[in-house]
C-alpha cells in the first residue's frame, strides 16, 4: 500500500503540537515556580491603649528612726507612710519603749526623725537636726519652729505664727494652760493638745 505525503505531514504537525504541549507546560512550571509567593499582610492591630497612666514610681522617703526600738537608724518608706510603718521597719518597740510618747498615725516626711522615748525618759522637741517635721515626742512651745507647730492638731499656720509671737514676746512658757492667752486658741483646743506638747 503506498504511503501518502499527508499521513508524513500529520505526524510532523501531530509531532509538532506534542512539543508545544510540553513547552507550555515547562513554560507554566517554570513561570509558577519563579513567582513570588502571595503577600501576607498581617493586620494592623490598634496600639492598646493603657486603662490607666503609666503609674510613677512611689517617691521613697528616708526616715531616721532612734530611741527604744530593735534597730534604731535609717529606713526607706513609700511616700504616704505613717511613724507606725517607720517604727515598724525599724523592728518594732523595744521593751521599756514608751508607747504614748508616739503618735503612731502621724505620717512622716523626707528627712524627719522619729524619737522613740525609753519610759521614764525625757523627750527633746526636733531632735534631729534638719529634720523636716517635729519629733514625734511632745512638742516644746517655747523651742518649736512654727513649722513643727503647724504639725499640731487644730494649730494651723496662723495659729502656730501667733504661738511663736507669744514666746518672742512673753518669754518660754511656762505651762501649756498659758496658750489660753492667744487669741484663737480656747479650753477645748488646750485640752486636745495636752500630752501633744510640753511648756
């Protein structure tokens, strides 16, 4: 049977498609390959926003602790403490510590010396030099500053100004019944301030 030029032609063309099959195939592969990966993009959280403003750190205060106590000297307190912390961090009363002789709820200063006085012993006003606030022993009206003064209840800064007068005017008191003699101060104020401060 003789061979016809077509059925030559037909595989040459049938040859011809097959090899652009796999071209676009290597083609897609290659092209699939080479592209760069789908871009991820994460989303965008909003910053979180704090409840609250970042709190500061608590301001310490440094507060010299004497007298009848465990371990008399230095302690570090946060701001807004009272003696009875200071007291406290200093180990506690000693035995023979005269209790009354502190105002525990009194809340202490940077730089204040708090006295803790040993029974039967007297207690100096401002003891420590420089301190920021009085002793917290009895307060002496004829050697306090108008600011220790001021520490006192129901004695305010007039009250504690007119006090110093007094003394610079009168001489040292003689006794705590002499406050009667300013104006401002009457028999109930006396009475409150009396175990507080001393002639």
């Amino acid at each position: 049977m003789a061979t016809f030029p077509l059925g030559v032609h037909g595989r040459r063309v049938l040859a011809a498609a097959l090899l652009g099959l796999v071209l676009v195939v290597v083609a897609w592969r290659h092209a699939a390959a080479g592209a760069p990966a789908p871009l991820r993009v994460a989303p965008v959280l909003p910053a979180r926003a704090s409840s609250a403003p970042a709190a500061a750190t608590p301001k310490l205060l440094v507060v010299d602790v004497v007298g009848a106590v465990r371990r008399p000297g230095l302690v570090h307190l946060a701001e807004g403490s009272r003696v009875a912390d200071a007291i406290a961090r200093a180990g506690g009363l000693r035995r023979g510590a005269e209790r009354a002789g502190v105002n525990f709820a009194a809340p202490v200063s940077d730089g204040q010396q708090v006295v803790v006085p040993q029974r039967g012993a007297a207690v100096a006003a401002g003891a420590g030099a420089g301190s920021a606030a009085a002793s917290t022993g009895p307060v002496s009206l004829s050697s306090a500053t108008a600011e220790q003064l001021d520490t006192l209840p129901g004695v305010g800064p007039v009250t504690a100004e007119k006090i110093v007068a007094y003394r610079q005017q009168h001489g040292a008191f003689r006794s705590v019944d002499e406050l009667d003699a300013i104006s401002g101060i009457g028999p109930s104020r006396i009475a409150n301030l009396r175990g507080l401060v001393v002639p």
